[in-house]
C-alpha cells in the first residue's frame, strides 16, 4: 500500500502531494489530519519543507511515532524558495526506526512573499507525478 503525507504552510507542498497522490491513485492526507496508522504502508510519501530551520512540528511528531512495522519505505518530497530539502532532517527521524529512506527525493521552488511567484506551476506538478510513479515503480 502506498500513502502520501504531507506538512504545507503555504499550500505550496499541498499542490505536489495532490499531484503525487493522484499519480498513485491514493488521496493525500495533511499531517493535521492524520491519526496513527493502522494499515502497514510499503511507500509512504512525506511532503515536508523547511520553515525556520526546521520542518513542521507536527509533522516531526507523527514521523517520531512511526515503526518499520508500520512503514517500510519513505520518499521525501517538499518545496522552498531555496534548494534546502527536509530529506536530511526525516531520515535523522526514521533511520533510528530501521525504516528505509529513499536516496531520491522531489525538492521544486515554491512561491514565498514575492519570490517565485506562480511555483509549483503546472509543469513542476507534472514532474512530481511522473516521479511518483518511477519511485513506486
């Protein structure tokens, strides 16, 4: 079973995790909403960018409560108005777990103020679907 996670601010990582769930055929599930997992997950996609040094703590909760038995595999996916990714901060998180993290991760500019107005735009949705299904080949 695959699933898709994410934390999102600005609606900007929201819009990649839409995409890389319906490339899946799953629906993406904010971090705010989610309880704990009951169903083992093979693929678990986790949309998270840095704010503040850091990403949300929300979702640092609900990725400090996972197990290998719940989840096998992660792929890292999130967007900024910099080339900074939060797959070094979740693989901190989980790689204690015994839970694998993909090399591979997603990372897109996203709108921030006044910068990179219009990002993600339709073609960076389209590349985060195609990588969705090359990552759960």
């Amino acid at each position: 079973m695959n699933a898709v996670i994410y934390a999102s601010k600005g609606g900007n990582t929201k819009k990649i995790a839409d995409a890389i769930a319906s490339a899946l055929g799953v629906s993406a599930c904010s971090v705010k909403e989610v309880g704990t997992i009951d169903k083992p997950i093979d693929l678990l996609f986790v949309g998270a960018s840095i704010y503040a040094g850091g990403i949300d703590g929300k979702l640092k909760k609900f990725l400090t409560g996972l197990t290998s038995d719940t989840v096998k595999r992660v792929v890292v996916f999130g967007t900024a108005y910099t080339d900074k990714s939060a797959r070094e901060q979740i693989a901190t998180l989980l790689e204690p777990a015994g839970i694998e993290i993909a090399d591979g991760f997603f990372q897109c500019k996203g709108s921030f103020l006044v910068m990179n107005q219009g990002l993600p735009n339709a073609e960076d949705l389209k590349d985060a679907a195609e990588f969705a299904r090359q990552a759960a080949g």
